[in-house]
C-alpha cells in the first residue's frame, strides 16, 4: 500500500477495509454456484436449526440464487436474520451486487436502512462494491444516502474513494450531503483529490463541495492533492490540482503545521505539483512554524531545483 503523506496523518485510506469487492460470477457460472448452496441444503436439511437455515440463507442472497432464497424463506429463514457482525441477507445481496435478489428481499419486508455492528448500510456496502445497479435500486426503495458507518463514511465518500462518478451522481440527487466529514474530519472532495479522480471531485464541487474546506489538522483539499499518494498518475494528480485551482482553491493556506500545499508537494517529492504552484502563485518564501520553508522540506534535488529558481 501506497505511504501517506504526512505520516502523522495517516489513515487517509481506513476504507480500503469497504473497498474489497465480491466477484460477481459470470451466467454461465450461476447455475453451478447455487447448486453449491442447494447440495448443502441437501446434506444439512434433516439437522438444520434456524441459525443453521439462515446461514444458508444469507449464502444464497450473497450469491444471487433467487429460488433458493424464496425456499429458505419460505422454510423459516428470516429476512431480519444478522450474521456475528450484523449483515441481513439484504446487506450480502447489495455488496455482491445481486440487484434482483436485492428488490425480493426488499420486498419481502428486509430493512432497507439497516445498519450491521460496523454501521454499514447495504447503500454503503453497494457503493464500496463499485455496484451501481445495485445503488440505484436501493436508493428507489428510500435507502438513506446520508446515513453514514460508524466512522462516519458515507456512500459518497465511498464512491469518491473508488473514484466512480456514476454512483457518485446517482447519490448527490438523491441527497447526498457533499459538505459531510467522516470522523477524522475528511470529506468526499478530500477523498476524491487524494487519489486523483478529478471527475469526481468536479461533480462534488458542481454540486456544492467547499473548495477550501479544512479536514483534520486544518488540511484542505489543495494540501491533499499535493500530496497525494504514490500510486496516483501524475497526469491524474496534475489535472486534479489544476482543477481545484480552477474552483479557487487558495494557494498559500496553512495547515496546523503552518504548511502549505507547496511544502506538502516539496516534502513528498512531487515536481509535477510544485511547477503547477508556483505557476499559479504560490509563495515559495513562506515558512512553517518550525521556520522551515518549501525548499528546506523538498525531498529531492528536482524538487529543490525547482524551488531554487521559482
């Protein structure tokens, strides 16, 4: 995984825990998949508890097989049934992206708004998955694009993170609220900067993202995108930092270090985001509360090249 910058600061990336997706079996696949789940059933019916049905209950909403999850309902299984972290049959549905399974467990009474013991929404976890299909059935049966996990990370943000615009807007007109921190203070514009998706972070600043808005340690977007993480493309990073400069973004804000998104590039070694600042204007004097300026922090000779002669 890629560093963070500012170490002090690290964390940034606490959903890549959402992120990991279910693979999603090809057709010809899916008959073979739930014929697992039935020849379970089959092995396991004359000794099957409750607990034992809606376990494979919750295998077959996971895995799409609709006519099994119609049997064990039918048997006893419960669409209100939770799993040792709280997941309804529902929640493992959305995050697989089974949208069909999905609209029958809704319809048969499933909590849409449910939240397991994490706080994830199936909302949520359908966002995380990259499952857009799956989000725009929930969101027209009234799941709440607000509701956040219990660090405060919400669909957005979750979104922002994969850098997926189409769910990203799906959200935003249902509601989403682009000015919504997670509990490290961090929004769904910081999140889309960090990673580099300006598409996205144009959609949240259209629909009314604050361009300065401070996270945690007083940092903004500009400090994040100049910072950016390693594995970002520069074309990516370059076009997001031009973009927030674009929407106003102001050049020589400090965080609660006294840096500036120019000693954030010069500290992290990123000469592709100090040519862009220093052309639009930002001040390679300034020093941080430690009396250090941008060229005393460059990580590396291009940096302070660059520095040297702004």
């Amino acid at each position: 995984m890629a560093q963070i910058f500012l170490g002090r600061y690290a964390g940034v990336f606490g959903l890549l825990t959402l992120m990991a997706a279910d693979v999603t079996p090809a057709r010809g696949q899916q008959t073979l998949v739930c014929q697992d789940v039935q020849q379970d059933y089959v092995i396991k019916q004359t000794r099957l508890d409750t607990r034992g049905l809606n376990f494979l209950f919750f295998e077959a909403a996971k895995r799409g097989c609709d006519e099994l999850v119609f049997h064990f309902l039918d048997l006893g299984a419960s669409v209100g049934a939770r799993d040792r972290i709280g997941n309804t049959g529902l929640l493992h549905a959305a995050r697989a992206g089974k949208r069909k399974t999905v609209k029958l467990l809704i319809e048969r009474g499933s909590e849409v708004n449910h939240q397991n013991l994490a706080g994830a929404t199936a909302l949520l976890r359908a966002a995380a998955s990259n499952r857009r299909g799956t989000v725009k059935v929930l969101l027209g049966a009234g799941a709440d694009p607000r509701l956040g996990n219990k660090r405060s990370v919400t669909p957005l943000m979750a979104a922002a993170f994969n850098g997926n615009a189409p769910i990203a807007k799906l959200l935003l007109e249902a509601g989403s609220e682009t000015l919504a921190v997670d509990a490290t203070g961090k929004s769904a514009l910081i999140y889309a900067v960090t990673r580099g998706f300006a598409p996205v972070a144009a959609l949240l600043l259209e629909r009314g993202a604050e361009v300065n808005q401070r996270a945690g340690n007083d940092l903004t977007a500009l400090m994040w995108a100049s910072g950016h993480s390693n594995d970002v493309p520069e074309k990516d990073a370059v076009a997001t930092l031009r973009l927030l400069i674009e929407k106003g973004a102001e050049l020589d804000l400090t965080d609660n270090r006294g840096r500036t998104a120019l000693m954030t590039a010069a500290h992290r070694g990123h000469p592709a985001m100090i040519k862009e600042l220093l052309a639009a204007g930002a001040d390679g004097k300034l020093r941080d509360r430690e009396g250090k300026s941008a060229m005393d922090l460059a990580a590396d000779e291009v940096s302070r090249g660059l520095l040297s002669n702004p």
